[in-house]
C-alpha cells in the first residue's frame, strides 16, 4: 500500500485540527515496550490460570479483538463506516470450516487463507462503493451484512456450507508432544496470531500508507491535492480491515468448533462497531476492551435480568457513552495526562 505519493505526505497533513487521537498519530509513541511485554506475559499466564470454559471465553476475546482491529482500520484511521462486517467474519469462519471439512487442510493454514479470502472479497466489495459516502456506504454494508446469512444457506452452496445445519469441526491437540489440553494450546495460537496481527498494524498506521489513510480520513478532498490516490487507498483499506476480520472469523470457528448461518446475523456487525467505540476510535489498542465489553456485558446483563437482558445492556452501554465518550482508551489517555501534570 505505499507508494511515493503517501511517503512524501507532509507530517502536518496527518493530523485533523482539534483531533487529539490524530496529533497522538502524528507523534512518536510513548508507550514503552516494557508495558507491551508485561501485557503479553501476563496474557500467556491465563494459559497456566484459566481452565476449560474460562479459556474458550478468553480465545474468544482474542478472536473478537483481531475483527476489532480490523474495523477500527477502516472506520476509525480512513473514516469509512461499516455496518456488515460480520459479513467477514463469516467469510473467515466459512473459510476455515470449509477447508478444514472438505480439503483436509490443517488448521493453522486455514487462517492465512482466510485473511487472503476476505482480503479480495473485501477490495471487490470496497472498490465500485467508493462511489458511496458517509450513510450511503454505510447502507450498502448494511445489505452485506443482512444478505450474507442467507446466501450461506442457499442450496446450491449446502454442498459447501452444509445449509442450515452447518459444519462441525475438530479441536487441534498440541504439536509436538507439547503438554498443553486443547484449549490451552488453541488459547496460545490465537495470543500468537493477535500479536502478528496487531504487530502489522501498528507498522501500518506509522507507516506512509498509515498517514495516507488518516489524510483521507481527515480531508479527502487535501489529501487528493497532495497526491494520495485516494480510491487506491480506500480500497485496500476496506480489503485489509476484511482480512483482519476474517482472520477474527476463522480464530473463532476453530474455538467454537461449529459454522451455521445464524451465528452471523447482523447483530454480529452491530456488536463489532459497539466494540470499537467503547474501546476508543482510532486506537490501536482499543480493540481489546471493545472485544472483552463485547464478550462479556452481553452476558453479564442476562444474569441481571433474565426477563429483560437487552434493556440492561443498553443502559450499560449508555452508560459508557456518558462516562466515557472517547472510549476506554481515551478514558486512560486522560487519566495518564492528569497524573502527568500532577507530577
């Protein structure tokens, strides 16, 4: 995605006038590596910590954070709004299931060829809408998102998709005598992918194609007379953010060990844009607590009121608005500067 046009974008172009995640964008990240890898070693601790259903509930966080990502590259670094992503994560759920059934492919090679999938199908959604703009291609998406659960059960594809009933695949074991349970080592396969993942995307938004992507988001209309080819980038923007999903869509058909078509309504979509503005637009790291309120609330609001679930997660969810309108991570930010001014 770089090019010379997006390498030669001006520093002062990034950044949106009054835009405090932008101006962070445009500057040299603060946060030490130290903090990074306490993160990580901690997360691989929960291996040793958590047990069986606690396990799967975490890989299922790490699957959700993946899409997150995903989204938040497009709607929170180029500004395109989608309401179909679970689109995607269906297309990487259905790529995995669909190979691991009926080609034999092993399962860790099921998650490239899904990131690949989505990749192309998102670049040929995402090129005729650039014509769309704002609510329009949000719209369009939308459709995505309502037609896809059908289309998988349509019966020319049953063959493939297994219709309405789905297909049910095996948990890997441990390779190499490894002793780690099957959730333990799918739990760790998924850390390792997210860090991949999340890896190549903060290399991304730093990079020129990174500036390039805020510039569209932030002025289309400047960053075309600066040289940024703007349908170019806006495309394989879309492409990228699908392949990160799909990749978020196949971690969790291996960990559930089922695809069906109602798995993947459009509530599906609606829950992942919840999730990255609870976790914070156009923040990187936002995606892992827009993945664990999406894991998590849905449920804990059953468990308060069983008559009445969607009623508590609704005001929890305003409530989060109103505590925290830049999300948890601008939560955090402002918390980080006042204690930085205190000292």
């Amino acid at each position: 995605m770089n090019s010379p046009q997006a390498s030669s974008l001006p520093t002062a172009m990034a950044p949106l006038a009054g835009s405090a995640d932008a101006r962070t964008a445009a500057k040299p990240s603060r946060s030490p590596l130290l903090w990074v890898g306490l993160l990580i070693a901690l997360a691989i601790g929960i291996t040793f910590v958590a047990r069986g259903y606690q396990l799967f509930q975490a890989t299922m966080v790490i699957s959700y954070a993946i899409a997150l990502l995903g989204l938040n590259i497009l709607t929170g670094y180029n500004g395109q709004i989608s309401l179909g992503h679970g689109a995607f994560y269906a297309i990487g759920a259905y790529t995995t299931g669909i190979l691991m059934e009926h080609a034999g492919v092993p399962y860790w090679l099921t998650v490239p060829a899904a990131a690949v999938v989505c990749l192309i199908v998102g670049y040929l959604f995402g090129r005729p809408a650039l014509k769309l703009e704002g609510l329009y291609l949000a719209l369009a998406t939308f459709a995505l998102g309502v037609a896809m659960p059908q289309l998988l059960k349509y019966k020319h594809l049953e063959a493939w998709t297994g219709g309405v009933q789905g297909i049910v695949l095996m948990k890997p074991a441990a390779p190499f005598g490894l002793p780690l349970n099957e959730d333990q080592w799918l739990y760790l396969f998924s850390l390792f992918v997210a860090v991949v993942m999340f890896f190549i995307a903060h290399n991304l938004l730093q990079s020129g194609s990174g500036r390039a992507m805020r510039a569209i988001r932030d002025h289309a209309m400047a960053s075309e007379a600066m040289g940024v080819d703007n349908s170019h980038y806006k495309a394989m923007t879309f492409g990228v953010s699908a392949a990160y999903t799909g990749v978020g869509g196949a971690l969790s058909a291996i960990a559930v060990q089922f695809v069906a078509p109602d798995s993947f309504t459009l509530f599906l979509s609606i829950s992942l844009l919840v999730g990255i503005v609870v976790g914070g637009v156009g923040t990187l790291y936002g995606a892992i607590f827009g993945a664990i309120f999406i894991m998590f609330v849905p449920s804990l609001a059953e468990k308060v009121s069983k008559a009445a679930p969607w009623a508590v997660y609704g005001v929890v969810l305003i409530a989060f608005m109103f505590a925290m309108p830049g999300g948890v991570v601008g939560l955090l930010r402002k918390l980080q500067a006042r204690f930085a001014r205190a000292r």
